[in-house]
C-alpha cells in the first residue's frame, strides 16, 4: 500500500497454565525511491499488559524502554517541545486497546517492528478464551498465527474460530491436541488471503478467539516452580445455590427510547432463565423510587408471569435519585436475611443498571459510597453496569470494588440487551459462597487474594504466592466454602518434582511463566484495591503496583514504554501508556484539566430529544440544540453543570479569556447564518474567528473555519484545515488534526484546542462555525477574566425549589449564585465528541437573559472594539 508492502506478519502465543505470552512481529520494505512513513497498527485486549516493543531499521535495533509514568511523561514533555513525539495506545474497542507506531525509512529500507504482551486467561462459562485481532489492511506474503498449549492437568476440548473464515479458509485452520499439548495454526496464501480472485483487498479482518479448557479430576490444582505457586480451583458437579437478586434499574429520563427497550428485552430474556428456587424483585429510581413487590419473591411461574408484565411496563420519568433506589435494594435484601424471608444456604447479589451521575435526593458521590458500604458490610457483592459514556464509570467502579463486586461498561449499541443479559449469565449460577484458601502462614508470602464471596458456575478462582524460602518444594492448602448443602472442605498437597514431572516438554514453557502469574495478578490485584483505597493505603498500593511493573517490565496504568526512533526524516519518539476505563482522551498530546467549555451550534439538523438528566464527569467538546454562543461551566465538586446563551449581533466580537500576568487574550468573532430567519425573534450565531495572543511573547494565532494564521514576531504562517501539521517554533507548540481540529500551546501556560464544525457547503442558511476548548486553565493566573476566564475559578452554587416550568419537560427552579437569587431551567446540550452523529444528552442549569447575574457585570462589558 502506497509503496509499502508488509511482507512477513507472525502472531505467535505461548499459552502455559493459562498464561499468555503474545509476540507480534511484523516485517515491511519501502518499495518506492523515497522516504516514506511504515506503520505498525495492532489491537491487543484491554486485559493485557504490553511488555516488549523493538523496531530494527536496517540492521539497527530501537527498543522501547519502560518507565515510570511520571519519568516518562517528563522526558515526553521535553520531546513535545522539540516537536518530537507521537501517543501509541489508545482505546479502540470494547476489548480492545490500539497501539501505533510509524516511522519514516529510506527507500528499500526493511524495518522489523516486535510487539510482545502477556495475559492470565480467564475461565467463563466453562472455557478459557483468547482472542487475536487480525487486520494486516493488505495481502502479507507470509502470514501466520501460531498457538501452543500446555496445560499439566491436560487438555479436554480445544477450538478456534475466525470472524472472517469462510468455507474457503476453513482448512487452513490447523489444530491438534494430546493429552497436555494443543496446536493451533493459520497460515492463509497469498490467494487466500484475497476478498475474490482477483482483487488485491484482504479477507483478513476480524477475530481470531481461541477456546479451551482442561481436565478436573479433582476440584483444584497446584503447581510450583522456582519458588513460587499458583493455586487454581474450580470444583465441577456442584449442586447449585439457590440467589437472591435485586435488579435496580435506572428510569430517568436519559433512559428514554431504545435504552429502557433494551433493558425490557434484557430483564425479560433474564426472567427465563431465573430458577424456582431463587428469590428476586425489581427496584426502579427516577425522580423516585418504585418496588415491584415489598419484599424479595420466590421464582414460581405464577410470581414469573407477573414480573414479565410489571417489566413490559417499565417506562422513563424524571432525574436520577440513584442513592435511593440502591439503598432501598440493600435495606430490602438486608430485612430479607434478618426475616427468614430467604435460605439461609443462598447467595444474595445486587445488580443496578445506571445511564446517567445522581441528581436528586443525595447526590454526592462519595457520600452515597459510604452508605452503600455501611449498609452491605460486605454480605454480598454490588454489581454496577454503566450504560453508555455518560456515567461516572469511576465512582461506579469504586462503588463496586468497595463492595466485592465489579463494574462493567455496557455499550450503547444494537445488541446492548445481549451485554445485559451475559453479564448476569456470568453470575447466575453460583455454586459457593465464602470461598477461603488457606495456605501456611510461615511459609507463603506475597499472596495474592484468597477469599473470595462467590464462586460460580464455569468460573475458576487463581490464588498465587511466593515462598519465604525459595528451596522450599513442597505445600499443602487448605480450602473451605459454603455449599448448597453443607460446608464443604478440601486438602490438596503439591511438591515441585510433581510439578516438573508434568512439565517435562520444556518446548513450551517460556522461562519464569508462574513467577511472572504471580506479578501479574498481583499488579491487576493491587490496582483493582487502588481504586477504592484513599491516602496512605493508596500511596502504598501504587507503590507496590509501579515496583512490581518496573521490575516484570509491564506497561500498566503506572508505566509508561517510550519509544525511540531514528532521527533523520522528521521521525518523533512516541510514549506507550496503558488507557484507562472511564477516562476518555481527547488527545494523547496533552493532558486535560479542561473545567470550562465553550461551544456554540445552528439549529439545523438537530432533533429535539427527549429531556434528559445525566451529566458526564469526564468534559468533552460540547453542543447546544438552543443555537446561540453556549457556554458551558462544569462545576465538578457538583457533578453538575451550568450553562448560558449570549444572543449579540453577527460581528459582535467578545472577550473571552484575559489574563494579565501571562498576557493572554483569546476573543472571539460572532458570525450568523448566510441569511436572516424572518421567523426567528432571535438569530442564530456562533463563532466564525478566534484569535489567540501571548502580548509577552508576540505570539498571535487568528482562526477561521477556512484559514489557520500564526504570527510570531514579524513572521507571519498560514495553513488551511486541510493541512495535518505539527509546528514548533520559539514559546509555540501548534498541532492541527486535518478538519477535525488545533492544539495550541504557548509558552509553559495553558493550551487551548479549536474545533473545526463543518456544515454541508450548499446548505441554504448555515455556515462552517468554530468551539473552544481551555486545556490546563490551571496555568493562567487568579487574576483571569473574561467571559469564560471568570468561571477558572472555583463557583459554588444551591439549588432549591424545583418545580414545574412553562415547559412540562423542563423543570424550573431557584440557584443562589454569587449572592444573586436567580430563576433557572433545566436544559441540555447535545455532546457530540462522544457521538459525532447523533449526539449525547447532557443536562445543565440554564441562566436566562444573557447570563445575568452568574457573569460579573453584565454581558455588553465584554464586547470589544476589534478580534486583535
């Protein structure tokens, strides 16, 4: 493609006892006769961790080194202002996680790029299973996937299938096991590889899942080598526990449409599979709380029935009083317990389904934290499931991890009803609770966790540890659970001449595999307890999480891989970071602390949607359905927001942000459609110009939707939006993503990003318009003003009084801001940096009459005389 041809891709993965070892190698020349860019563009799952990266060029190695974050994103600072740098990783998928590399080579240049990650497979629903993303985007000579098993317990059913085989491709995949050993392979030709006979696209372009499991003559098994263990337990032929399940469901009104059809669809698929032993009830918060039955239910087919017709009727009202509908869940289950109401021998879980951040009743996060935890006292565990980017995944996560449970992302997409569904399949059948492995005290240290509230059905439970004294060969465990029955007990005893004899084909085993287990599950451990830990206790959770990456080189949440690259060609070193769930980057180039948004839209081409009330933790590029400039002030110790319109002439020029110890200015221009709306008392604006100056520096950057100017000193730059440029100049770091959108920096001060909104060329009234994005408005000093700059500081505002508005949709109420009673709507603004095409709802109180009484002064002060 374009005079680069791939011409070797090898995926080869070891898997021992589970674990993992992935090494993508992929081999390239520059065909053409000058310089041009080779890319290296992979998908590896979110649960891995990157260990390994090396580029040779010609012979010459350039291998990735791993950091401590803080180390590298210091030296990736200094790169940035030398114009140097790229991101490598960033969340691409559900499951995924996308890791780039390019890099400039000569003409006939070859280069080798060496990727390598590591994963603990996970047991679920009776299968281990690992997945390999292929999409070489051209036909690759030599292409192959290669797997090797080797499970000591020995190897009962082993499968592989791809998303994108046909009949055609079917024999070329190879797969062999005996009794420890599995084989897979898939090395399509050339002509194979081909979309039809003779076209030149690739079929390949999918997943490529592995799945497997192993023999359980007895419940566990336990291995040890170089003086350390992993101790893996999953007994089989359990009689089931009877569950109690309280599903709390979020009603409000962002809920609305094909979200609250999903869930129907989910809920009734759930209620099929529901046994007659088990106990449930449904809990629903809007604006309030609603219970199906008072208490939790027997599943018998009358009480089924009736629960498939109160789930047929679930519909959406109303905000999101999320406190109430998961303490009303607790409390029920807790009376349930304390009452007899349900078997003593039984497993109680909640599952709560939210869209939207608590807005009515308490709504502070961390307070509803601690209620919950004070309620459940660690009886059972609290499932949470955020629907769709608009939820605080944090406070989610933390919530859950707090509570012995997990949270989990569901995605806004045609088969949201299926996620739904699988996750309660993955706990509906547990078969154990208060599962304890215990191991001798004064022989083990570093243990993993080893007590765990439920065991379910097809799952595996991995405890792993080292020995105080590395001699040492030999362990008995103790394992104890409470059974449907009774309580139930196991021994189990292991030396490590047992372990070597079943690992007599070395062929297979890379190296340290159970000690680099141990860190593994250790650092997912350590960073899982993080989440929830404050101070102290988090301070040293880090602490132990970073040494352990450093010391097994994994890229985690703590580490970073910097990438070094030749410097001829305008190569850029890059960093390798490991993204976070809930975190969503807007550019991998800076890191944002965005508190204000400022955004304005036409009209046109927006629906009017349902009234929502949901607002997202994590600011991103706003738009607003009312037409005008919109301003958007997001006050995070509220979780809320708080917005007004500016209705001022075209041509109108207002002060945005200025700033006197820095000498920044950022005004803006006000444009209007190609022709006045006769019907519209009020015209639509928004901006059309930008201009950007550091008075200290001499530095001045004018921005329209067609052109780009920078001014530094006596010389003057231009570009067009249908440039990509990187620009770095003395106190100017520039970057411009090709109609999408800048990144400017100037000096050490805050950065500022525009967004390019481009409209259809004949549209008969509206016209290509412009937002504002503060990055790091931290830098810019406590004497910041302006329009937008007032609002860098902490604001503090009370709501009270809500009640019904002129708009049945829209409730009114009463905010006491700066001393000032003013009378605000709820309104929303659509968010499309989320979801380019349609948009997401975000919810804010809305400030009448140009913002008075919120902005010091009032709005005319801020016009100026000229943009410059």
């Amino acid at each position: 493609v374009n005079g680069i041809e791939i011409y070797s891709m090898k995926i080869d993965s070891k898997i021992t006892s589970r674990f993992a070892h992935n090494v993508i190698t992929s081999q390239a020349v520059n065909r053409g006769n000058v310089h041009k860019e080779v890319v290296f563009d992979v998908e590896l799952p979110k649960t891995a961790f990157i260990t390994n990266f090396s580029m040779t060029i010609d012979g010459v190695t350039y291998p990735g080194t791993i950091k401590e974050k803080e180390v590298a994103k210091k030296q990736y600072e200094k790169a940035v202002s030398k114009g140097q740098t790229a991101g490598l990783v960033k969340a691409s998928g559900r499951k995924t996680e996308k890791f780039t590399v390019s890099v400039n080579v000569a003409a006939a240049s070859k280069v080798t790029f060496e990727l390598t990650y590591e994963e603990l497979l996970k047991r679920q629903f009776g299968k281990y299973e690992m997945f390999i993303k292929v999409k070489p985007k051209q036909l690759v000579k030599d292409f192959e996937i290669k797997v090797n098993i080797f499970e000591p317990q020995g190897i009962t059913e082993l499968e592989a299938e791809g998303t994108f085989i046909t009949n055609d491709l079917q024999n070329t995949v190879k797969k062999t096991f005996t009794e420890k050993k599995g084989h897979i392979s898939f090395k399509p030709t050339l002509d194979q590889q081909r979309t039809c006979a003779t076209c030149s696209q690739s079929v390949l372009d999918g997943d490529f899942t592995v799945r497997y499991d192993v023999k359980r003559a007895t419940p566990d098994n336990l291995q040890i080598v170089n003086g350390y263990f992993v101790h893996f337990f999953a007994p089989t032929n359990l009689p089931k526990l009877p569950k109690n399940v309280i599903f709390v469901i979020d009603i409000s009104g962002s809920m609305a449409g094909r979200e609250i059809a999903q869930t129907r669809e989910a809920l009734l698929k759930i209620l099929d599979d529901i046994k007659e032993d088990d106990f449930f009830n449904f809990i629903l918060f809007g604006s309030e709380v609603e219970t199906w039955k008072e208490t939790l239910i027997k599943a018998t087919p009358e009480n089924l029935d009736e629960a498939r017709k109160f789930v047929r009727g679930i519909d959406t009202a109303g905000m999101t009083n999320l406190h109430g509908g998961i303490m009303r869940g607790i409390d029920m289950l807790n009376a349930a317990h304390e009452g007899n109401l349900v078997p003593k021998r039984s497993a109680s879980i909640i599952i709560m389904l939210t869209d939207g951040q608590p807005n009515v009743g308490v709504s502070n996060t961390q307070d509803i934290q601690e209620h919950v935890k004070k309620a459940i006292e660690g009886k059972y565990p609290l499932y949470n499931l955020g629907f769709g980017y608009g939820v605080d995944y944090n406070f989610l996560e933390m919530m859950a991890v707090e509570n012995k449970g997990l949270a989990r992302r569901i995605y806004p997409d045609s088969d949201a009803a299926l996620q739904l569904q699988g996750f309660y399949d993955e706990v509906s059948n547990p078969m154990l609770t208060d599962v304890e492995l215990n191991y001798p005290e004064n022989e083990i240290s570093d243990l993993t966790k080893n007590s765990f509230k439920h065991f379910y059905d097809g799952s595996e439970i991995v405890v792993a540890g080292r020995f105080i004294d590395n001699n040492q060969n030999s362990l008995t465990v103790d394992v104890r659970g409470e059974g449907a029955n009774d309580a139930l007990s196991y021994t189990t005893e292991q030396d490590a001449e047992q372990t070597a004899k079943a690992f007599q084909e070395q062929e297979y085993i890379f190296g340290d595999y159970i000690e680099r287990l141990w860190a593994y599950l250790t650092i997912e451990q350590l960073l899982e307890k993080r989440i929830a830990a404050k101070g102290e206790e988090k301070e040293n959770l880090t602490a132990k999480a970073l040494d352990l990456s450093l010391k097994y080189k994994f890229v985690t949440p703590l580490t970073s891989m910097v990438v070094t690259k030749p410097e001829d060609y305008d190569n850029q070193d890059g960093i390798a970071d490991k993204p976070i769930e809930g975190i969503n980057i807007f550019t991998i180039l800076l890191y944002l602390r965005s508190q204000v948004l400022l955004w304005c839209s036409p009209e046109e081409g927006l629906s009017s949607p349902q009234l929502s009330y949901l607002y997202t933790a994590h600011p991103t590029w706003h738009t607003l359905v009312d037409g005008d400039p919109h301003f958007v002030i997001s006050v995070p110790q509220k979780e809320d927001a708080i917005c007004f319109n500016i209705n001022e002439k075209p041509g109108a020029v207002l002060n945005l942000i200025n700033d006197p110890v820095s000498g920044v200015t950022v005004n803006g221009e006000l444009i209007g459609d190609k022709r006045a709306n006769s019907d519209a008392k009020i015209q639509n604006t928004y901006f059309g110009k930008f201009v950007i100056t550091n008075k200290y520096l001499d530095l001045k950057l004018t921005v329209t939707p067609e052109r780009i100017t920078v001014r530094n000193g006596n010389e003057k730059t231009g570009f067009t939006w249908l440039d990509t440029v990187t620009l770095q100049q003395e106190g100017l770091s520039l970057i411009i993503n090709k109609e999408k959108n800048l990144v400017l920096k100037m000096g050490s001060g805050a950065s500022f990003a525009i967004v390019l909104h481009q409209v259809w060329k004949k549209h008969p009234l509206h016209q290509d318009f412009l937002g504002l994005y503060t990055l790091e408005s931290d830098k810019l000093s406590e004497q910041t003003h302006g329009l937008l700059g007032q609002f860098f500081h902490p604001i503090d505002f009370t709501i009270l009084e809500i009640h019904p508005g002129s708009d049945p949709k829209k409730p009114d109420a009463t905010m006491i801001v700066k001393n000032n009673e003013l009378t605000v709507t709820r309104g929303w603004q659509k968010d499309y940096g989320r979801d380019p095409k349609h948009g997401v709802d975000i919810p804010c109180w809305f400030v009448h009459n140009n913002g008075a009484g919120l902005i010091d002064g009032v709005h005319t002060d801020y016009i100026v005389s000229s943009p410059f």
